[in-house]
C-alpha cells in the first residue's frame, strides 16, 4: 500500500518570506512524486514532479523540492512568497507499475501582506 | 487548445435523484480518473479507466458508476446510493508517457439539497 503525509493542513507565511510545505510518503516500491497547486473552485495544476535522478527538482512559479529517499520525504520550498502563492498544495505520489495516483490531504499556503 | 472540460460546474440536485457528471479530454489520453474532493480530506480516487471498455473501482466507488465508450469521454453518475454526495467532483487524465502527471478538469460541484 502506499500513502502520503502531509503534516500541515495551513501555513500562514508573511510576503516575501521563506517557506516549506512537508509531504512524507510511505511505498514498498520506487516512487513519481509530484506537488499540485489548488486555487479556490478550480482544477489542479502541475508544480514540479520527481522522476529519477537529481534529487533538486525545480518547478513553475520558483517553487523547488527535495526529494530524499532515506526519510521518504518530497518537501516543498519557496524563497520568497508572493500574495498570488495563496492557494492549496497536494503532494502525490505513483508507485512504479501502478495506474493509481495518491494524494495527501493538502496544505493551504496563506499568505500575509 | 487542449484539455479536459468537466461539465456542469455548478449542479443543485434534489435527494434520490441519480445525477450525471460529463468529463470530456482531448489530449488523446488513455488513462481517465474521478476524484472526489471534501474540506480537509485532500483527494479521493472514485474510479479510473486505463482504455475503452475497461474500469476499475477506486477506494470510494460505492454509490458511484461510470462508462468508458470512448476514448475521450469519462461520464460519471452519482447514484441515490451514495449516502453525501455534495462535494467537488474532479476528473483527470493521464497520458502514455507512464509518469502519472495527472491533468484536471475546472471540476463540478454538487450540492444535494
């Protein structure tokens, strides 16, 4: 079985402030993972994926992640948040070999002006 | 352009009524999915179909039926069987590469009054 964590369901951050969104995921087998962002009654869109080979992953908007195998961990960064970041982030994760994409219960970025 | 439209957006229903989501692609994708999103629960996978003619059920697909006559088209039926089905509906797909990004539709939401 696989799952994903995310540990924060909000994170209030001021503009122009650093900040990490925590995902960790649980799988037996090798892993995709991906961030997606929400913002209010619409679709998700693609942050960043990690696939194989450089752990660093960058993505659209300056986000980037790091994908680190020994605390099974796909943390989010920002340097530096803009008022347009606030939405919700899902982290979520595909085993190889499998259809099924799982998601985490997402985090909602606030950002204060 | 290409993408996946979701229709209706906004949907009232009364209780009992079976009700039907339209969720149509055209990025030549084979793999379609329903989620099911509620507050705080992140993303929930209702059903998937990886080809024509061929689904499976997700984690919550009781109460919940879908077809899959054409390659472009995923319509799912929210039966009187399901106990609360006011929620945002979302469909995706995915598409050969095997990576499972996932691509969304604007989504549809139900309230059942």
């Amino acid at each position: 079985a696989q799952s994903v964590t995310q540990l924060d369901s909000q994170v209030p951050v001021f503009e122009e402030a650093p900040v990490e969104l925590r995902c960790n995921y649980s799988s037996s087998v090798s892993v995709y993972l991906f961030w997606y962002v929400q913002y209010p009654n619409q679709g998700l869109q693609l942050l960043l994926k990690y696939l194989s080979g450089s752990t660093l992953v960058k993505g659209i908007n300056g986000f980037e992640a790091e994908f680190n195998k020994s605390q099974t961990s796909f943390h989010l960064r920002k340097p530096s948040v803009h008022i347009s970041d606030t939405a919700e982030y899902f982290c979520a994760l595909r085993s190889g070999g499998y259809q099924k994409v799982t998601f985490g219960t997402g985090t909602k970025l606030q950002v204060i002006p | 352009d290409g993408g996946i439209t979701q229709s209706p957006k906004y949907l009232f229903r009364k209780e009992g009524q079976n009700v039907t989501l339209s969720c149509e692609q055209n990025l030549n994708h084979d793999a379609m999915y329903w989620y099911r999103q509620d507050p705080g629960q992140g993303l929930r996978l209702i059903y998937y179909s990886q080809i024509v003619n061929d689904f499976q059920k997700g984690d919550i697909a009781e109460g919940y039926s879908v077809s899959r006559e054409k390659k472009e088209s995923f319509p799912l039926t929210v039966t009187s069987a399901q106990k609360n089905p006011t929620a945002f509906y979302l469909c995706a797909s995915s598409g050969g590469s095997g990576t499972g990004e996932l691509f969304f539709g604007e989504g549809s939401r139900l309230t059942v009054l």
